[in-house]
C-alpha cells in the first residue's frame, strides 16, 4: 500500500505551550487544532505531542466524592417508603426511605424493574444497618443497572454468606462487609468505618451512574473515607480498591483486576486516541498513566489508518481519568493512500 501527501491537508502544527489542559474524569476532549478534513480516502494518520501531567491525590478526591455522593442521595426527593423488611417481591424505580434497621430475607429474591428505562434510579435510604440473609438475592430486570442502584444505610451493611448483590452499598457512617461467597455488582464504600470482603466476586459496574457526583469512585469496588479495607479467603476483584485513613490487607489471596490506593497516592491516567468521523479508531488509543505500576515519559506518538468520507474529519482526543493534563508542541500529518 503506497501514500501521498495531499495538497493543503499535509499537517496542522501546534507550538504554543499555552495548551489544552483536560482535568479528570473528563469525556475524550478533541485538541485544539488537531481537526482536518481532508475528503474522501483512505489516509495513515500520525501524531506527536509532548504533554504534561499532574497526579491527583486520589483517596483524598474520593473521599471527597463520597461526602458529595452521600449528600446528593440523602437530598433526592422520596417518592415513597418501605417496610424495614424486603422479601420475594417486585419493586420500580424509586428513592424509597425505609425506617429502622432493615434485611432482606434470608433465601428471599428481590426484584428490581427498570421497566424498560437503562436510566431507571433505585435509592433506598435507610436510618439504621442493612442486612442480607443467606442466600438472599437482589435481581435486575428490565433495562435496571447496578449503576443505578444505591443503599444508603445510617449505619452498618452487610450481605449474607452466598447473597447475589446488585448495587452500590454505603454505611455512612458504618462499616460494610459481605458474608462468605457472596457475588455482587456495584461497590462497598463507607464513609466511617472498615470495608471487608470475605470469598467474594465483586465487580463494579462497567456503565455510568446517572448520578454523577461519583467522580473517581466510578473506578472502585471497595473504599473507605476513614478505616480498614480486609479480605479473608480467595476473592475477586474487579475494580481499584482504597483507604483515605487506613491499611489494606488480606488481598495476597484475592485476584485484584484494579489498583490498590492508600493515603498519599498521587495519580495520573490519562488516554489519547485518534478519531474518524467522531467515532475511535480501533487500536488507535494509547494510555498515559503513572499510578504506581507504570511509568511514562512526556511525549506521545501514535500512527494508524483512518477511512473518511467528502466532509468527515480525522482528529486527536484526549480523556483523563484522574489528574491534569497540558497537551501542547504537537503535530497531526494526513497521508494519503494512492
């Protein structure tokens, strides 16, 4: 496959340092001047950039968006109440308050109905602990999304040994745990108090909460604002696991498919990618990331083939996840196919 530069859409260059800076988490951000259009073809599309970056102390934010979650929660509208006890039944959307300590019964399956909306928000505000008996299941139908649902307990929450959980549990203040072998989707947090996990999968949920005062909780699976994140037994992960004032351990047995944060970790992820008609070309995105596995230099080079049609453009864009960064001196060159 041969190339040539096209005329007048060879390259557009950047060289002033007074840059684009992109503050995490942040939607993919296209680079000021790093847009062509070049007309209908089959281009080798090809980026330099040098950039800088700043690290975010990231238990300290998410402490923070966890004092900011809670009080959005606490400050919905109710739409109406439960009885403390939950059993085999079916509930709708909702933010329900719930007085006193509450449980799902033990070997009982609670129904959630998104009905039919992807967006469908399941709050459930209790005054005191929340439990789960054995066996106890929480079951998603209907468009609901464990991104969407939240138990927000004045006090502590647990799941029974061998529950299936869906949600995100938050003792605020009080310590969470699971029981042995539980399966879960969605997150432990607390605001004051230890996080445990015994024998148990828990994966947090892949989508967008459509409450976005998550900020970087949206990565973890267990955080605490103030104490001890544990595991005892052979566990699974997945999602980044951290304490604001604390120790984390036990997790030498578990498989963790994240990273482990503690007080003081100054973090930087970031991704650039290069984009047809607004869409990411595949395996054309490359990581910048300093998290306490990795380390990057301050430049970035990425090549890749892109396909427009007349009036479609090829350009570069950058998301943050946690930190800051300054894109600047860069160059983006269109090559065409012959």
């Amino acid at each position: 496959m041969a190339y040539k530069i096209p005329s007048g859409i060879t390259d557009t260059s950047i060289t002033s340092t007074v840059a684009d800076v992109v503050v995490g988490p942040a939607a993919p951000t296209v680079v000021t001047g790093m847009t062509l259009t070049p007309g209908f073809g089959t281009y080798l599309a090809l980026f330099n950039s040098e950039f800088n970056s700043i690290g975010t102390d990231v238990t300290a934010q998410a402490a923070a968006d966890l004092t900011a979650l809670t009080a959005d929660l606490a400050g919905l509208a109710s739409t109406g109440t439960h009885a403390p006890t939950f059993g085999t039944e079916t509930i709708g959307s909702g933010v329900y308050d719930v007085t006193g300590a509450a449980t799902l019964t033990a070997g009982a399956t609670l129904t959630l109905d998104g009905g039919g909306n992807p967006n469908a928000l399941f709050v459930f505000r209790i005054t005191a602990a929340f439990s789960t008996g054995a066996l106890s299941n929480v079951v998603l139908i209907n468009g609901a999304d464990a991104a969407n649902v939240f138990w927000l307990a004045n006090g502590a929450g647990s799941t029974g040994a061998g529950a299936t959980f869906q949600g995100t549990l938050i003792g605020a203040p009080g310590a969470v745990s699971t029981g042995a072998a539980t399966v879960m989707t969605g997150r432990l947090l607390s605001t004051l108090g230890a996080v445990s996990i015994d024998s148990t999968t828990i994966s947090r949920p892949l989508t967008t909460s459509v409450i976005t005062t998550l900020g970087l909780l949206e990565t973890f699976a267990l955080f605490t604002s103030d104490g001890q994140v544990t595991n005892v037994g052979v566990s699974t992960v997945n999602g980044d696991i951290g304490t604001n004032n604390g120790t984390v351990l036990g997790f030498e047995t578990a498989t963790v498919n994240g990273t482990i944060y503690t007080a003081g970790i100054s973090a930087f992820i970031a991704e650039y990618g290069i984009y047809a008609n607004g869409a990411l070309i595949a395996d054309s995105a490359r990581p910048k990331r300093n998290d306490g596995t990795e380390r990057f230099d301050q430049t970035i080079a990425m090549q890749t083939i892109a396909t427009v049609l007349t009036g479609q453009a090829i350009d570069v864009r950058v998301s943050v996840d946690i930190g800051t960064i300054t894109t600047e001196n860069r160059i983006l060159t269109l090559i065409k196919e012959q």
